[in-house]
C-alpha cells in the first residue's frame, strides 16, 4: 500500500467488504488475498485493492460458483506478472467458466477442433488452440454430427460467430470504462459470460417463437391472439 492509500485493521476490512472476518482468515491462508502490511506491533493492515480482492471473490464463488482452487489460480495470475495484461486476464477466467470436463476425446476431437481453428483463424479470429471455449465448441459440433448424422462443417457456424462478434465489441465499448484493472477485467469477464449468456440463450428462444407464429401460425397468433 502506498502512503496515501487508506489503512485498516482486519475488523474495518471486514466491515467495509461485507465479509466475515473468518472468511477474510480463510482466504489469506488459502492464498487467495494478499497479506496486509505488518507494523511494528505485527498488527497487519489492509487497503482498497483488499476490498476489491474480496468483491473479485465474491463474484467467482457465488456468481460462477467456482471451487477456491480455481478463484486462487485466477488470484496468483492478478498478483503475478500475468496480471498486467488484461486480455489475458480475461480469457484465463473465461477458461475457468468452463468447469466441465470434455467427454469426447481421440482422432475426432482432435480433427473436429482443428477444423474449427481453421475456420476462426480464417476469419481473423483471435483465440487460441487450447482456449476451453474451442474444447468444447469442438464437442458440441462432434454431438450436432451425431444427431444429424451428417458431417456439418464449421463453416455452418460463421452467421452465429459473426453475431457474437458483433455483440462482444458492443458489450466491451460499453463496459469498457468498469475495467481499470486486472481485478475489474476477471469480474467483467465473470459479469459478462455467467449473467449474459443465459439472457442471450433465452432470447434466441423467444427470437425462435416469434419467427415459427410469423412463419407458420395462425392470423390470431401472428395478431398475439391465441397464444
């Protein structure tokens, strides 16, 4: 902590964040949050980038329900070196969003992923090889050419790549100012990818009912009448 920033005990910490002290306790013995600066007395004290420590913490537990090995692996990138570079901030937590283990693996997981790689790299795309979202997209097109029992490419994938890309500048532009910093990009990645995505699932849903009763309903239900 510098000079000018604010100091106080574990108590003031716990009052200011909301936390229990035994959480606070918890945390720094499992690595999560930095210790406090020690005074003569050995009274430890604490600053703001505590406070927004125990907010980041908050969020991946309860927010991404996230275990306390993941939430300290994504601790000790924000205080080693890694952490001054937010884009990679960004993606390391959005790897650890994807907590399910891939049931596919083999020669076809292998070809089916580095067809889509191919395809998004094609695009211009900026994600890496071993990013969770490319697993597991990779066995999600694996389950599609099982149900349909076709071999669809990935290119069949390109007009919800192209939507996705156009919603993820509009939500950086407008989020852009929250991210200040390493702690503030892991809480904006948790925010966006855990809060939105449900609501952007649900949306193509009701999208889906609205294009079938435009397309296939009755005069009434194209009116909103016999819905």
């Amino acid at each position: 902590m510098s000079e000018q920033e604010p100091a106080f005990t574990v108590s003031a910490l716990a009052e200011r964040s909301k936390t229990p002290v035994s959480s606070i306790k918890f945390y720094l013995r499992e690595g999560l949050l930095p210790a406090g600066n020690l005074e003569a007395n050995h009274r430890a004290f604490y600053g703001d980038v505590h406070v927004r420590r125990l907010y980041l913490i908050q969020v991946l537990r309860e927010v991404a329900g996230l275990a306390i090995p993941a939430i300290r692996d994504i601790c000790k990138l924000l205080d080693g070196e890694g952490g001054r570079d937010l884009s990679n901030v960004i993606r390391h937590v959005i790897d650890a969003l994807g907590r399910r283990e891939p049931s596919s693996s083999g020669q076809d997981a292998v070809a089916a992923r580095q067809e889509l790689l191919n395809m998004l790299h094609g695009r211009g795309i900026l994600v890496r090889r071993n990013a969770r979202a490319v697993v597991d997209l990779a066995e999600a097109l694996m389950g599609l050419r099982r149900t349909l029992g076709s071999d669809l490419p990935p290119e069949t994938l390109i007009p919800y790549l192209d939507a996705m890309c156009a919603l993820a500048e509009r939500d950086f532009e407008a989020n852009k100012h929250l991210v200040g910093d390493a702690a503030g990009a892991a809480v904006g990645a948790t925010f966006g990818t855990v809060l939105w995505e449900p609501i952007i699932v649900l949306l193509r849903r009701i999208a889906h009912e609205h294009v079938a009763v435009k397309t296939f309903g009755t005069k009434n239900q194209r009116k909103g009448r016999g819905m």
